[in-house]
C-alpha cells in the first residue's frame, strides 16, 4: 500500500489551516516538511487538490471529495490507537486530552447543549469538547464532510451520507408581544385562524430548522405569509417580537426567559399543539472512539 495515514493527517490538517504553514505547526512538521508531504500525494494521486489562491490553499472539487474519505479513515486509526492505549496514552499520567468537536444547530446550541456538555465534563476529566454553531442545514452538511464528529440538530436532515437518530421532543409556541393588539387586553382570549392569517410573522433564515419546522407546521393553516419579517437569530426574534412586531413561532426552552418576565406571552389558538424532534447525527462511515461513545451515551440520558 503506498498511500499512507501520515500523508492525509498532512493533507487534512492543510484542508482545515489553508497553508503548510499552519498546517505544519498542527502536525510537528516545518513547513517545508508539509509542503513536500502534500506535493507527494498529489503526485502518488496524479491529481492536484488545493487552489493555490495567493498565500492560501483552498479544496478544489477533487480535495472536496478526497476530504471526508481521508477523515474516515484518520477517525477509524484513532479508534483504534485509543482501543489499544496508543498515541501517547499507554504512559499514565501523561495528560493526554481527547478532544471532541460536537455540531449544534441554533437553539439546540445556544439553550440545551451547554448544560450538556458541562455535565458530561465535570464526570469525565480528560476530555475537551468544541462545539461549532450554526443553523440545521449547515451542520447536517459539516457532519457530511465529517468536520464535526457528531451533531444535535432540530430539523429534518437531507444529506444521504448522514445518519439520524431522534432525540428529543420539543414544544414550539406562538408568542408575541402581551401589548399586541390582537391580544385586546385579554391574554387568554382564543385566537382563530383568520386573525393569524392577518398578522406580520417574524421568521429565520431559510435553511434553519426552526424556519423549516413553522412552515411545515402553520404554512398548510395560514397559506402564506403576510409581510414577513426575517431575522437571522432567535434572540433577534424574540426581541422583535418582545418589541410588538409581530408574532412568532419558537421552542419554548428558548421563550421561558421573557415569558418568566412577561415581556412574551403565549397566543392560544385554535391550532392543535406543535412539536417537533430534535435529532442526533453522525457520518454514516464515522467511527466512534470510546470517548465519543461516552459522550454519546450522556446525551441519551436527558
């Protein structure tokens, strides 16, 4: 076999630092070092897999598709090297830290994954833990190409390489303002479908979740829109609508803080009750070492 594991922790570590030279201090080599280990798979390859853009190494189409096979195989190597005490572990005490890198979409990110991870830390020393945000598009895609080893998102996934596992149920509530006129000074009044249907609605960014899961939900009652608004952020949101701009629909985990204050008030309507399921996801090929086979587990226990 001619190709071998150094070569593509090389070529990995070049894909995430965009230049031997970063790449070099990732790996304990000198640049030089690096550049000559990256122009030697590309010859062993017969095929180039950076763009050379001024001093930056950017993944062509044929690095796109190489990377998430060579993070494979780099994951089922290390696997193995923590199965068998390897890579520094085997002297006790030597500190060696596993570090994880956890994807979440926005609200799982921002509202339930940071209790998570403090738990499962303060009972397993040794370990660190990344976590990357952002929306349940993004993150089904970065599991795809295997830049996180696992990820939590809130909406369906629609990468064929990704495995979703359910998680959690979560309870989404339509909220606005208690000064909203279509309140009228009575919080508890019943609101109909016409009336919804008249109301400015706060919205995410296509391709989050949340935004995803509202359409599903309300689009089929409401038919369509009137006058949306667009925020990038659920914290946008929730102040645009604390603020009497309209009305919106959100996890209730992310609304129990200005409910608590009053600053948002739930809106009983006519609709039936609105959930939704968060999920677990990982790369199809990706390969569980015991420390993310812990962490896994932990999440399961909520």
């Amino acid at each position: 076999m001619r190709l071998t594991l150094r070569q593509l922790q090389i070529f990995a570590a070049v894909a995430d630092a965009g230049s031997t030279t970063a790449a070099g201090l990732q790996v304990a080599l000198s640049q030089s070092a690096t550049s000559g280990a990256l122009n030697e798979l590309e010859a062993l390859l017969g095929a180039r897999l950076f763009d050379r853009v001024g001093k930056r190494l950017v993944l062509n189409d044929t690095g796109r598709a190489l990377l998430p096979q060579a993070r494979a195989l780099l994951d089922g190597a290390q696997a193995i090297e923590d199965q068998f005490g390897l890579g520094g572990s085997a002297g006790a005490g030597q500190g060696i830290v596993t570090q994880l890198r956890i994807g979440a979409s926005t609200t799982i990110g921002n509202y339930l994954l940071p209790a998570l991870v403090a738990s499962h830390l303060s009972s397993t020393p040794g370990t660190a833990i990344d976590v990357t945000i952002g929306n349940t598009s993004e993150l089904a895609s970065a599991v795809a190409r295997l830049e996180v080893d696992m990820g939590f998102i809130e909406g369906p996934c629609h990468e064929p390489e990704v495995v979703a596992q359910p998680w959690l149920e979560d309870e989404m509530v339509i909220v606005c303002a208690p000064s909203h006129p279509l309140m009228r000074g009575d919080l508890g009044a019943r609101v109909g479908l016409k009336a919804l249907r008249q109301q400015r609605w706060l919205l995410r960014e296509p391709g989050s979740g949340t935004r995803e899961t509202v359409e599903h939900a309300l689009l089929p009652h409401l038919h369509q829109w009137v006058q949306p608004m667009q925020l990038g952020s659920t914290e946008a949101i929730k102040q645009a609508a604390a603020e009497g701009l309209g009305l919106t629909c959100l996890s209730r985990c992310t609304v129990e803080d200005l409910l608590t204050l009053k600053r948002l008030t739930v809106v009983n309507t006519t609709l039936p009750r609105l959930c939704r399921r968060f999920y677990l996801i990982h790369h199809r090929q990706k390969q569980f070492s015991a420390s993310l086979q812990r962490f896994s587990a932990h999440c399961q226990t909520i």
